[in-house]
C-alpha cells in the first residue's frame, strides 16, 4: 500500500488529514482547524507543529518526534491506541485521555492540567510535567526520571511504579491501590490517603499528616523529614531512617525508626496494642 506523504506544508480547514491510513509527515505545521490527524493509523511525524483543538484523536500506531503541541492545541490525543512521542514539547493541557499504550520519552508537558486521565499501560522516561490532576485514573504506569509539579498526581490509579523522581504533589497517590516508589523526592501534603498497597522504597519524604488511611502500607530506607501527625488510621510495616516528627493512631503493624518525637496513640480510637513500635 502506498504512504501518504505530507511534507514542507501548512494545513489549515477542519480535518485537514481525516483518516488518513499509512502516512508520513514532516515539517509540517496544522494550523487553524479541528482534528486534522482525526482516525489516522500508521502515522509517522516528525519536526511538526500542532497548533489547534482535538489531533489525533481515535488514532492508533502513531510516532511522533521533535515536535510540538502549543497551547492551543487542547485536547490532544484521546482514544489513542499505540503511540509513542520522543523529544516532545506538549503546551497544551488535558491531552491524552483513555487512550492506551502510551510511550513518553524526553517529553515536557508545560500545562499538564487534567492530563493523563483513564489511561492504561503508559511508560514515562525522563519526562517534565506541570499541573494539577496529572495521570488521574490510569493503571499499568511506569515512570522513571518523572520531574512534577502539580497537586492530586495519580488520584484513583492502579498498578502504578516510579523511580528516580521528584514530585512536588500534594495529595499524591490518593484512592490509589498497587504503588510502588523508589528512589524518588516527594514533598507535598496529605500524601497516599484512602489507598491499598503502596510501598516507597529509599525515598525522601515531605508531608503534613501524611501516609494516613492506608492499607498495608509499606516504607523501606525512607526519610520523613518534618513529616508530622504520620501513619493515622493505616495498617503499615515501616522501617524509617532517622526521625518522625510525630505518629497518630496507626492501626496495626509495625513502626521502626530511630526516634519518634512526638507519639499520639489514643485507645478510643485505635487498638494501642496492635502496632508494635521499635526506636533507637
């Protein structure tokens, strides 16, 4: 079958290349016009520029390299199926909705906002992002080298594992269940809450009230650096490197750390027997 080849050219008109089936384009750029790469598959793009609503929208089998989304290019891939960006620059926020088989890698999303969302088997490596909702409701996440800045980062996802990141999120890893963390800075407030399964691994920590309302929650090698009102209501196997600041009312488990400055455990409220607690 032939390709379809779009080069050197500026496409304007909604759905400048509806459909199209087998395409290579290069040095383009899609201007004024809605959803010009709508139900295209077999799609290899290069040096291109979109610069309005809704491309690539049903799309599937897609490349996408050194290119870029400017702002006004909302709501970019959604219902995307097999799509990997390399060297990209996203300006646009609530790209990428249940879409599936997602591959980011050198990627920046300036305007991350309510991006990412209901989206399952995603691979971020070395990605950029700003904005709050990021990667709400996805499953089958892995990221390595994520650098965020947004509040309320993977609320209600699954199967989600990050390494070598820094997330500046409060409420992080909220209504979440099978995370994995490692090697990674988070600082934000009221991190993890009303989840199931989460283990950080060699992490530091920041938070207020954190790491509450989890069930079996699991810390290894972590620091929790003016990390305060810790732990409350969860059931938890913890082994922390130096301080807590203070712990409330953990439900059961076990609690190592070299000291705990300030510990609430009252009996109206929790078992005081069932968490076992080793300082020193």
């Amino acid at each position: 079958m032939t390709r379809t080849t779009i080069q050197g050219r500026r496409l304007t008109d909604e759905r400048a290349a509806f459909g199209v089936q087998g395409a290579d384009v290069a040095d383009a750029i899609f201007a004024d016009g809605e959803s010009p790469l709508k139900h295209g598959s077999d799609i290899d793009i290069t040096r291109t520029v979109f610069e309005w609503k809704y491309p690539l929208w049903y799309s599937k089998d897609v490349t996408l390299a050194d290119s870029a989304f400017l702002d006004t290019a909302r709501s970019g891939p959604w219902y995307a199926d097999n799509m990997t960006l390399r060297h990209v620059l996203i300006a646009a926020p609530k790209t990428f909705r249940r879409s599936r088989r997602l591959v980011f890698d050198d990627v920046q999303f300036a305007d991350a906002a309510e991006t990412l969302w209901d989206c399952d088997d995603v691979r971020l490596t070395h990605v950029m992002a700003r904005g709050d909702y990021f990667g709400m409701n996805s499953s089958h996440v892995v990221a390595d080298g994520l650098a965020l800045t947004g509040n309320y980062a993977f609320d209600g996802g699954h199967d989600i594992e990050i390494a070598n990141s820094t997330l500046l999120s409060k409420d992080a890893f909220w209504n979440c269940r099978d995370v994995v963390v490692r090697d990674s800075i988070i600082i934000g407030e009221y991190l993890g809450w009303n989840s199931k399964n989460v283990t950080f691994e060699n992490c530091l920590i920041e938070s207020l009230q954190g790491l509450c309302y989890i069930d079996n929650l699991v810390l290894r090698g972590c620091r929790l650096i003016n990390t305060t009102l810790a732990f409350e209501y969860s059931t938890l196997d913890a082994e922390i490197v130096g301080s807590i600041d203070s712990v409330i009312n953990p439900k059961a488990g076990v609690i190592k750390a070299d000291r705990i400055d300030q510990l609430i455990l009252d009996p109206d409220r929790v078992d005081v027997n069932a968490t076992v607690i080793v300082t020193g």
